[in-house]
C-alpha cells in the first residue's frame, strides 16, 4: 500500500516520460539481443511484454464509444441552439482552416525536401505481400468520399456496436439537439421535466465514464512502457536509416506545425503567449504518440481540457470527440511526402493542378481517417489514385509507406491530437467558454 500511495503521488506525465524512456531503452536492448539470440527470443520477449500494452489500448477504447456518445449528446442538448449553432461553425470551420493549412504546408514541405529513396524494389519487395491483403479493404476508393456521405446515416446501434465513429457523431449530435428543441418549445411541464431528467442521467453517466478514466490513467505507464518496448523492439532504428529522408520531411513538418504554425494561429486568434498552452497539453500529445491513436487518446484529452484548459465540458466534449474523427493535420501533411515520393519514383512531373487536387483530395480524406491506428496507410490509396498511377506503382509505394508508418504514425497522431486540443481553446476563448477567464 505504501508503495501504492507513493506512485499516486507522482505526477502522471513525469512516470508517463519516465516509462516512455525505459522503453526506448528497453526496447533497443530487445532489438539487439534479437540480432544477437535469433528471431525466435525476439518473438518470445515481444508476445510477452506486447499484452500489456494491448491491454491499455483495449480500456481506452473500451471507454470512448460512451465518451463520444454521452459527451456529444450532452454538449448539443445543454446550449440554446444559438450557441450551439455559433459553436459548430466555429469548430467545424476551424478543423477545416487548419486542415487545408497542413495540407497545403505538407505538400510545400514535401516539395522542399523532395524525397527519393535508392534500392527501391528491394525495399518494396520485403513489404509487398502485406498489400496484396489490403487492397480489398481499401475497394473502392474512388468513390470514397461519396461512401463517407452514406455512411454518415445508419444504424447507430450497430454503429456503437462497430465502433463506427462518424454514424455515431452525427446520431449523437441530433438527439442532443432534438432533446433541446423539445425542451425549449414544449408547454406542459411533465414534457420538460423528463427531458431535464434524461440530460441528468446522461450527465451521471457521462461523470461515471471520467471517474473509470481516473482509474484507467493508474495503468498508463506500465501500458506505456509495454507498447514503447514492443516499438523499439520489433523496428529498433533502422527505419530512420533505411528511410531517413522521407521521415526526416514528415517529422520536420509536423514538429513545425506542433511548435510554430499552432502557437502562431493562437497568437493571432486569441492575443494570447501560445507556448505555456501547448505545455499544458504534454500529457495527451504523449499518449497520443505511443498509442497512436486519437480515438485512444479522447479520454485524456477531455481531461486536460477540463483540468488544465478550463474549458467547459459542453465544449471539449463537443469540439475533442468530433476532432478525434475528422481532425487529421498530421495525415495532411504526411500524405503528400508520399505523393512527392511517388513522383520521384516513377518519374512524372506534379503539375500546379495536380497539386491542388492532391490538397483536395488530401483534406476530405482525412476525414475518413478514424482516429485508429495505422488509418494513414488505407488513406494513401485513394490519395495514390489522383495520379493515375499503375497498380504495380500504387502497391510499391504502399509497400515502402507500410515499413515506416509504425513511425510516422506516432507522430501525425500526436499532431492529430494537439489540433484538436488547440481548436478546442481557440474557440472557447473566442466564445468565452474558458471559465478561469470569466
């Protein structure tokens, strides 16, 4: 117990760098042993430190579908619907702004840096079996966007069931906003009274859900540092050496993005010193780079808007969960590097147009992204296809994106989930629902 109440008593984000550390270290320590000992240790050493990072994954995701769903419900039912109309465009017009930013910032980045790679059929070839199994899962892409659309509306039973993240906004955000509508125009008192006491339940239930996230952020750095050794284990190093300059172009990018295009719009927007909010938001920008996922990260960052941000629950329970499905700049800016790789590859020139559509086409597929790990690779199909490329061509690339996105994912996710955190400030300086400002 005792040594229980001394691990409570540390800051969260210092044991979660902490194990991040020793996993690094573990993990290259793995990595070598494996060169050394055979595959077969490796094998051995990875199935047993990999479940318990599977296993916090597993609780975050466990907890988000109630999240979202409670959280959004609540957010569109509490505001009058001029506030809550002023809020949606708001928000959605900021995760658009700066989704089309990143777009346009990553394909200049990746224009810049112009990335080649030598030895390019055999490092495709190691990877070119694993594409052959997603090309079925990625059928279809050229009518993505329209599948996206119908997607949208379906059985939002089944959606919670599937863990379907945009069915279950868009339900989620009518219930709420019709349970308002019915509490604002109805005239018998018994009408109102049960809307009030179903916005009670789904508030009860949606404290208890941040209650189990209390007790899910104890696991955090043993999952951490499970997930970081399992990384650094399986890969070691050799993704910066056989892939240095596409991952030095994604890398640069997002960091300039994270440290400087961010604070930036902050400054502008809000007249405010960015830097001491960009670290208040540590804890969530960390866990969303190991787990990889900004879905996983929801609970953490709905925490640290509460507890460091002081944004209203109404807000960041509206603004996180919506950004955790279609707010993808780290995918914008990742993206095009492969299109410009793509180019360099088979030796075709991107017009102005071509650009422009590749931006496009960039920005509502992020859209689709999901907030899961690894969505980047499925999106880089439909993105391939605006080029008219063989699909020979399209499974190289996909092949060669394959063996360095465990890497480039930890950090477009962490991106993904700084976006979300900073345009949830944004608008709530902006609508003054910030309470430590009032």
């Amino acid at each position: 117990m005792k040594i229980f109440s001394w691990y409570r008593r540390i800051p969260l984000i210092y044991l979660n760098l902490g194990a991040f550390v020793l996993g690094c270290a573990a993990g290259l320590v793995l990595y070598k042993l494996g060169v050394i000992r055979g595959e077969a240790f490796l094998t051995k050493a990875v199935s047993l430190l990999s479940p318990f990072g599977v296993i916090l994954v597993n609780m975050l995701k466990m907890i988000v579908i109630p999240i979202i769903f409670f959280s959004l419900v609540y957010g569109a039912a509490s505001l009058p619907t001029k506030t809550f109309g002023k809020m949606g465009i708001g928000v959605c017009a900021w995760y658009f702004f700066t989704s089309l930013y990143a777009a346009v910032f990553g394909s200049i980045v990746a224009i810049c840096f112009n990335p080649k790679l030598a030895s390019v059929n055999e490092l495709a070839g190691k990877l070119m079996t694993q594409v052959d199994s997603m090309k079925s899962s990625s059928s279809g892409t050229g009518n993505a966007f329209l599948n996206v659309i119908y997607s949208l509306f379906t059985n939002p039973f089944k959606a919670l069931a599937d863990g379907n993240f945009l069915p279950i906004i868009v339900f989620a955000i009518l219930f709420g906003l019709a349970a308002r509508v019915v509490l604002d125009t109805a005239r018998d008192e018994e009408t109102c009274r049960c809307i009030k006491l179903m916005l009670d339940v789904i508030n009860a239930m949606q404290k208890s859900i941040f209650k189990i996230i209390e007790w899910v952020m104890l696991y955090f750095p043993v999952g951490i540092f499970a997930l970081t050794a399992c990384n650094f284990a399986v890969y070691g190093v050799g993704l910066f050496q056989s892939y240095f300059q596409v991952a030095l172009c994604v890398i640069v990018g997002i960091l300039l993005m994270l440290l400087v295009c961010y604070p930036l719009f902050m400054a502008v927007i809000c007249k405010v010193n960015p830097y001491p909010i960009i670290w208040k938001l540590r804890e969530p920008i960390l866990t969303a780079f190991v787990t990889r996922s900004s879905a996983a990260t929801l609970p953490v960052s709905m925490r640290t808007a509460k507890e460091k941000l002081k944004v209203r629950d109404e807000l960041s329970g509206f603004t996180l969960s919506l950004g955790a499905t279609v707010n993808m700049d780290g995918v914008c800016i990742h993206l095009p590097v492969f299109a410009v790789l793509a180019a360099n590859l088979f030796g075709f020139e991107l017009t102005f147009t071509q650009i422009i559509l590749m931006v496009i086409g960039v920005v509502f597929a992020s859209v689709g992204a999901g907030g899961v790990p690894g969505g980047s690779i499925f999106l880089l199909f439909m993105v391939l296809e605006l080029f008219n490329l063989t699909p020979t061509q399209v499974s190289t690339v996909i092949a060669l994106a394959l063996g360095i996105n465990p890497l480039l994912d930890m950090f477009e996710t962490a991106c993904n989930v700084a976006g979300d955190n900073v345009g949830t400030y944004v608008v709530g300086k902006r609508l003054g629902m910030i309470d430590d400002e009032k």
